[in-house]
C-alpha cells in the first residue's frame, strides 16, 4: 500500500500542546520556517533556520535554535496529525521541556 505524500513546504499547520502552548508553523522552504504564537498576549512571529530530517514518509524530525538560545526538536508525523517536542532552555537549572499535542493543516 503506497503511502500519499503530504505536502509540507509551502503549507501552514496549526499545533495544539493545550493552555496557551498554540502556534502556527509556516515552512516557507526545507530550511526556513515561521512559527507565531495563537494564544497568550505575545503573537510576535519568529522565522528560524531549520533542519528537516524526513524518518520516513509524512514524518520529519525539524529541529533549529531560536534566538533566545533555546532549542527545539519536534517530530512532526503529519499522516496521524501528531507533534511531540523537546525544548532545552539556556537557563541555570538547564530546563528541558517536552510536550505533544495535535498537528493541523490551516487551510
């Protein structure tokens, strides 16, 4: 059974780890992506250089460093609409975060 290929480059996709942890991610190519805040009063958009590693059909590791220093790694299954992430923060304690949530095309 052929897997359809889902089209991720030049798309939007909404992603839902609960309370104010909601964002759109726009992937304007392979190795540039906008994320915006949807929820909580910061709605400041933020284009990062990203890494794409397709794992196998429809399912991505993407993983960049913002500006802030922190560094995030998702893997993004767009065939079961599905995110999970893992956030390392550059603060004293070391902080590392990881959520999973909903994963939704934005049409």
């Amino acid at each position: 059974m052929e897997t359809k290929k889902i089209q991720v480059i030049g798309n939007k996709f909404k992603v839902d780890f609960g309370g104010d942890f909601v964002f759109e991610l726009n992937f304007q190519s392979e190795n540039k992506m906008t994320w915006t805040p949807l929820k909580g009063d910061d709605k400041q958009s933020h284009t990062e250089n990203i890494t794409m590693v397709e794992i196998r059909p429809n399912v991505y590791m993407v993983y960049w460093k913002e500006k802030s220093g922190n560094r995030v790694v998702h893997i993004e299954d767009f065939e079961n609409d599905i995110v999970h992430t893992n956030i390392s923060l550059p603060d004293k304690e070391n902080t590392f975060l990881n959520f999973n949530g909903s994963l939704t095309l934005i049409k």
